[in-house]
C-alpha cells in the first residue's frame, strides 16, 4: 500500500500527481527518505524538551516553499542523506539511549505513508518513548489517519489564515482551509495527556500526548496574527497548547540566482526584520486578553545565533543541540 501512494502523488492538499517511484515531486522528494540530521534538541517547548531534550530527526523535503524558512537547505534545497528503514529505526534508538524525551518527526508531511510504518517498526524494536509529529499542517485528513494511534504528539504550525499571505509566502492558497481542517484531526486524534516528571529533585511537566499548535508572528502582519489567535481562542483552546512565537528572523539565504531573486519578490509581502519591541508589547497584551488555558510565549531576543546550518555536523549552537547522525558522517558517538 505505501508504494501505490508514491504514484500520482496525492499526499498533501497540493496533489501534485507526481509519480514519486519515478520522479520527484514538489516536495522535491521521490519516495525514499531523506534526512539531514539527528539530534537532541533543547530549544522547543518546555512540555517536550523537559529533561532530556526532544530527539528530532529533520527530514528532507517539504510540501511548502516558505520564503522565510531558516531550514531552507534541507526543505527547498535537498540537503541530506538517504535514510533506510533500519538506519531511521537506529537512530530512534540512539536518540532514546541518550535521553531523549520524545522521538520528534520535524518536516514528515510528505512521507506519511513510509513513516507509519518506519514508526511501527521503530515501536516493535523497543522505541518506547512518544512519537512527535512536527509539521507545516499543510496535510489532509486522510493520511493523518494513517499515523493515529502511531503519533502520540503533534506539533503543527498554523501560519496564517490569509489566503493573500499563503499564496505569496507558501505558494499555497488553500493553506487556511487545509491547515484548520489537520489541526482539528490532529486534536481529535491526540487528547492532551500531561504529566509531572521528577529527576535530580528538579520536576517539570512532560506531554505524553496531546497537540501544540505553533504560530510564527510575521513582522508587519499584526492583523493576521490577530485572525490566528481569534480562531484558536474559538476551536482549541482547552483542547490543545498554544505556542506563540516571536523569533522571526531574516534568514542570510544562498543559492542559485534565479532562487534568491523568487525568494526576494515573495519576502516583499511582510516586513522582513525582527518583530519590534511595539510589536511584542501588542502580542503581550492580547494574550492577556485572551485567556488562553495553556499558552508558551519567549521573551523578545534580537539574538540570532540559533539559526541552523545544516552543513555543519552540529547544524545548532551546542546549547540548543546534541547531535546523533548527520547526513555527512553518519552516526555520532
């Protein structure tokens, strides 16, 4: 069954109709899997970093062209390495041997049929920490169903609700409607299940399951931030976490020619610069407003050292990762 869904591609509200046993499809993958690198993760929410830290595995591909995305190289790009089923399985293993909190699945949304069953070999191999699945929402209902019961987190992003914002930044005006429909799939399928966990005396709370919907305030663009959160206010709240972000950031892109000049034209629909001290001070106060059950926010930063570069063995600073593999050297001791 997984192979016949690689074929007129169908995966994603794009339906591209690719032929990914052949060829590749916008999500500039064929039916093979691809990963850039591996590694402990200590820069996400609180819920799923903890202790340990989130094991994250990045994948190659995406079914967006985000023009402001900081993992650029391996979206858009192609970087990475060829990854089996045993060397994916190694690496969740790897990942649970050295702590992690949970096996983070970052960019999966156009290999869903090939990672349920990675994932359900993973399990039978003795992976028994959660599942996350950390994604652009930009996915259907259907494939969704085929990870239920395997993905035990979902991290979904909801970027805008502007159709206008989608077409010009993502390529994909029917972002809004396909995002809110995989939300609502993904809270249906993923109850929020939070637990305390102790270690050296020091307790934090642990997601075991449940859903963190994440959205990316765009500098200059406060009205659709304030559609984001109206809509979250009405349809998750209670049923789901809220993780607002402030840390947008020029990326320093390179590229072929032709790249950069689309990617300069789409980043001319927003403000491309740090979100403004008025700005934060605005988010803030809408937050009070709003009152929602559980909410992550992060103090204002003009620090930009966080950004990845993935041809580096350790694509983090060393505060915010450990890494595992990387798609140049393989396995990391």
């Amino acid at each position: 069954m997984c192979e016949s869904l690689y074929r007129e591609c169908r995966q994603c509200p794009r339906k591209c109709g690719s032929d990914r046993t052949k060829n590749k499809g916008f999500c500039t993958q064929d039916s093979g899997l691809v990963i850039a690198s591996a590694c402990l993760h200590f820069g996400e929410e609180p819920l799923i970093t903890v202790h340990g830290g989130s094991g994250t595995i990045f994948l190659t591909g995406c079914t967006l062209k985000c023009s402001f995305c900081q993992n650029y190289q391996i979206s858009q790009q192609g970087m990475g390495a060829k990854a089996d089923r045993d060397t994916f399985v190694k690496m969740c293993l790897k990942l649970q041997e050295k702590g992690a909190e949970n096996i983070n699945l970052v960019t999966p949304s156009h290999h869903i049929p090939l990672l349920a069953e990675y994932i359900a070999e993973a399990k039978s191999r003795g992976v028994s920490i959660p599942f996350a699945w950390n994604s652009s929402a930009y996915e259907s209902e259907e494939m969704l169903d085929l990870v239920k019961g395997l993905v035990d987190i979902y991290l979904p992003d909801l970027k805008t609700l502007n159709p206008i914002m989608s077409r010009e930044l993502f390529a994909a005006e029917n972002y809004p409607q396909a995002a809110k429909r995989a939300i609502r799939k993904m809270m249906e399928n993923a109850p929020l299940n939070i637990v305390e966990k102790e270690k050296n005396g020091e307790v934090k709370e642990k997601m075991l399951s449940g859903v963190i919907i994440r959205h990316l305030v765009l500098p200059g663009r406060m009205d659709d931030s304030r559609m984001v959160l109206d809509w979250l206010k009405g349809h998750a709240d209670g049923k789901a976490c809220i993780s607002l972000m402030n840390q947008y950031t020029p990326v320093p892109f390179t590229g072929p020619e032709d790249e950069l000049t689309r990617r300069k034209k789409s980043l001319e629909a927003f403000s491309n610069r740090l979100v403004s001290k008025e700005e934060d001070k605005t988010i803030q106060q809408w937050i009070d407003s709003y009152e929602f059950e559980y909410l992550f926010y992060q103090e204002l930063s003009d620090d930009t050292s966080w950004l990845p570069d993935f041809n580096r063995t350790q694509p983090f600073s060393n505060a915010l990762a450990k890494p595992v593999w990387h798609w140049r050297d393989g396995f990391i001791d």
